[in-house]
C-alpha cells in the first residue's frame, strides 16, 4: 500500500505514540486527521502537535472514540486508519476498570464499526505486551498463552478480538501490534523511564517496585512507529497479530543504574524499594521474528542510545517540569 498521497486518521493522534506517528507519515507526504479527545489522564499533549497546525495537510479533531457518530464522520474519504486512543495505565485500570472497558473495549469496537461503514483499506490497532501476562516461556512469540491479569491487559486482549472478528467477518482488514514497553521523547510522566528520569534529575530516590528483578523489554519509540507504518503498507499483516520490541530486555533495577550513570548521578542517588503493586508481571521480552518476516521489521536503537536521546529531550523540551496526571 502507498502512503505517499493517502488520507490517514490516527486516534489518539496528540498523545505519545501517535503524535510521532503524525510527525513521520506528515513527513513521508500523507494528509494526516489527529483524532484525540486530550483526555484528563495528563495534561499538555497539545505541544506534542503544535507544531503541525499550520500544515495545511494535518486536521486535528478534538473528539472521543466513544462518540460513533463523530468518528464515522472522520473516517470520510479516509484511506487508513491507525488506532492509538486508549486508556493506558495499569495501577489507574485497577481503580478504574469500567473506564479501561469502555475506552479500551467499546472505543475500539467503535472504530472498526466506523470504518467498516466507510471506505478504510486497512486499520492497524496498537495494543500490548500486557496481555500475555505471566511467562510460561520466554521470549514471547504470538503463539503464547494469553493469561491477562488486569483490567488493562484483559481490555486490550478484547480489543484485539474484535480486531480479529471485524477482519474475518466483516471484511475489514485489520492487523493487530502488541507494543513492548514503549519509550522516548514525548513519554506519558507515569510511565516507567520517564518517571525514573524525572525522580533523578531532581536528586530524589527513584521507586522500584518489588526486588527490581522483573524484566523488560524496553522499546524506542522510532522503532515502534517503523513497525507501525510498515503494517500499514504490507497488505500481509491483515488479520494478524505481531509483536513490535526490541528482542531485548533489562532488568529494573539494572535500567536505573544505567540512567544515574547516564544523569551523571552516580553516589548522589540510590534507589528505594517498594511493595510489588497487583497486575504487575515478571518478564517481558518479544520474538520479533514474525513481524521480521511478515513487515521487515529490523529494531535499529540500542537501550544506551534510546535512554540518552530520552534524558537529552527531558532536560532540554520539559526544563524539569512535569504534565499533571490525574489520581
């Protein structure tokens, strides 16, 4: 598929991933729609796209995936869709499982409704490493169990059978791309590099909760917005479901040493431990091999060189500052 000329909406078009999506398919010659409700959650996402309101090929549409009326309207004339809108947020879906339902669950089953009611060749849906839960081997391929252990994990778990469901039957190509760990410029505050980042950049005891073991496969957000748009092109990745990582993981405890040595904080800050939170999982790490075989797909930013790109932008874009997430 040529994206080159193509009208592309991308939900949740303001936030972390899908704003770098807007900034690379702007750059390759696609007229962009930005769908984003800028939801509460955090504030501050409109810098994220600010710099794109004069192109005359970029619209942003400030509304909600949960109004099936407004987002048919959008998906007019619109040849892809990618669908990053999504209520994130392990410990927030805990206390707010109804909302991980009805934004994760209902707005995804909203946008395939809206773009089997439109002309849509292709929809690519973002969803998450979390649904695999516990490990019963590693490094994940496709064809592990899935064992969700919150109410975020089991919402995307549901998104993506819909996202199976409205290809097989209703003939809306759709591919499914669980995101390992994402990270980089741009990151959500309450997400777990950024938050280290933050704690020590400002002298105090970044968090680890549990024995700081767990593992991660940690990835850079370019690497993510390659497999993205790569699913979007290849015809192939319809009805599939494809792990986009790194194929490599960390240990916690590991990776914040790695960002006190990297923040030149060595013997000023030390971590603290916490009590492991419930719908926390031990270990991630992806086989990436379908998706080298289905996309190309070739992970290309080490950990060191993701983490240094991550702190340059923290200390130069935010000057210390942070977005408020809501409790």
């Amino acid at each position: 598929m040529m994206i080159k000329g193509s009208n592309i909406l991308v939900t949740g078009g303001a936030g972390f991933v899908g704003s770098h999506l807007v900034d690379r398919l702007l750059h390759m010659g696609s007229r962009v729609v930005a769908y984003d409700n800028f939801s509460p959650f955090y504030t501050g996402k409109e810098s994220n796209i600010a710099h794109h309101m004069d192109d005359k090929n970029f619209t942003l549409l400030r509304e909600d995936i949960l109004d099936l009326d407004k987002l048919t309207s959008a998906m007019k004339d619109i040849d892809f869709v990618i669908h990053e809108a999504a209520q994130p947020g392990v410990r927030y879906c805990i206390d707010h499982p109804e909302v991980a339902h009805r934004v994760n669950v209902t707005g995804t089953l909203n946008v395939l409704m809206a773009a089997k009611s439109s002309s849509v060749k292709h929809v690519v849906c973002a969803s998450s490493s979390s649904v695999y839960g516990k490990p019963e081997y590693l490094p994940f391929d496709e064809k592990h169990p899935t064992n969700p252990n919150s109410p975020y994990a089991a919402s995307k778990l549901a998104a993506e059978k819909y996202c199976l469901v409205y290809n097989e039957i209703y003939g809306v190509k759709t591919s499914v791309l669980r995101y390992f760990s994402v990270y980089g410029p741009r990151q959500r505050p309450d997400q777990v590099i950024r938050g280290f980042v933050h704690k020590i950049y400002h002298n105090q005891p970044p968090i680890i909760f549990g024995d700081g073991s767990q593992t991660r496969d940690f990835t850079f957000i370019s690497d993510i917005v390659n497999g993205t748009i790569s699913a979007v092109e290849h015809d192939e990745a319809a009805g599939k479901i494809l792990n986009v990582g790194s194929g490599n993981r960390i240990a916690i405890k590991d990776l914040v040493e790695l960002l006190i040595k990297f923040m030149n904080k060595e013997g000023i800050i030390e971590p603290v431990y916490g009590e492991r939170y419930a719908g926390d999982f031990p270990h991630t790490w992806a086989d990436v091999s379908t998706a080298k075989k289905v996309l190309g797909y070739r992970p290309k930013v080490t950990l060191d060189d993701g983490i240094k790109e991550l702190i340059r932008w923290y200390k130069t874009e935010t000057h210390g500052t942070e977005r408020r997430l809501i409790e």
